[in-house]
C-alpha cells in the first residue's frame, strides 16, 4: 500500500501521530485524549470541579456546623420561593395544623407542590378552615377573618367554608 493511499484512508491527525513515532494503542487514543483535554480546558468543567473540591473541604473542615443546619426542622427553607415561605411562616406562627390554599394558589403548580412538602406534618385538607390566600384575592372582597399577613400572603379564618 503507498504512502498516497495510506493517507486517503487515515485521518490526519492519525498521520501525525504516526510521523511523530508513536505506536499501537497511543496512535489510537492520543486523538481522543487530546480532543477530551480541549473540551475539558474549554468547558466550563474546570470551575465545577474546582466548586466541587471547594465545597467538600468546606464541609468536611465546618462539619459539626453543617449537621446542626441539615438538622434544624427549617433547614433549606431560604431556597423556596417568597410566597412559600410567607406560608410557612404564618402556619407555624399560628401553630395551624390544617389549611387550605385558595384556587389560585392552587393552580400553580409549583407552589402547591412547594407548600405541601414542606408545610409536613401541617396537612393540607379540603375542608379546613385556615386558608391561605394571596393578599389580591383579599382586596377583591374575599369573605372571612383576616388573622395575619404578610407581603404576599394572607392566613384567613372561614368557620363556614
């Protein structure tokens, strides 16, 4: 076989590796080693991995103070939304052990999902007589006795409903 058809069939970074006298299993993955480190050096990989290993020392150097907040009841509530959080509040603040959402709230979906879990062992119940409603649907004329609120959310009483 020529050097000429050799070429054809090769691919050229083949070629090269050849030329530059490697042999057996470098020839066949040097490319794709190398093609792997320029992802990895383009990519934002890099910074995950060095986040990574940042957050691992943390957690191992500060892990007494990471058990205390992985085991405190409201840990990992300052991620949920604002409206879930107003909800929390006043729930435990009330100390209520069942609400209801209004219809709007519970058309959101991700709202109701939010609520439900992390409100636990407070349930949510059709026919309980806390409501949390969001502070719009109380300035359109909403029936029942406001007990708190807060920013965005209402807790009001319907003895009735």
């Amino acid at each position: 076989m020529s050097k000429e058809k050799e070429n054809k069939q090769t691919p050229k970074c083949t070629v090269f590796i050849k030329k530059l006298g490697f042999s057996g299993i470098f020839r066949r993955f040097i490319p794709v080693w190398m093609c792997l480190g320029i992802l990895l050096v383009f990519s934002p990989a890099i910074e995950t991995l060095v986040k990574l290993k940042n957050s691992t020392v943390y957690a191992l150097h500060n892990f007494t103070q990471l058990q205390l907040k992985i085991s405190r009841p409201d840990s990992g509530v300052e991620v949920l939304p604002s409206q879930v959080q107003e909800m929390l509040s006043l729930l435990r603040t009330h100390d209520i052990s069942k609400y209801q959402l209004s219809a709007q709230l519970q058309q959101n979906g991700r709202i109701l999902q939010r609520i439900t879990e992390s409100a636990w062992p407070i349930r949510r119940e059709s026919e309980a007589v806390y409501h949390l409603l969001l502070i719009c649907e109380i300035e359109q004329g909403n029936t029942g006795i406001e007990i708190d609120r807060k920013k965005e959310v209402a807790l009001v009483y319907h003895p009735s409903l």
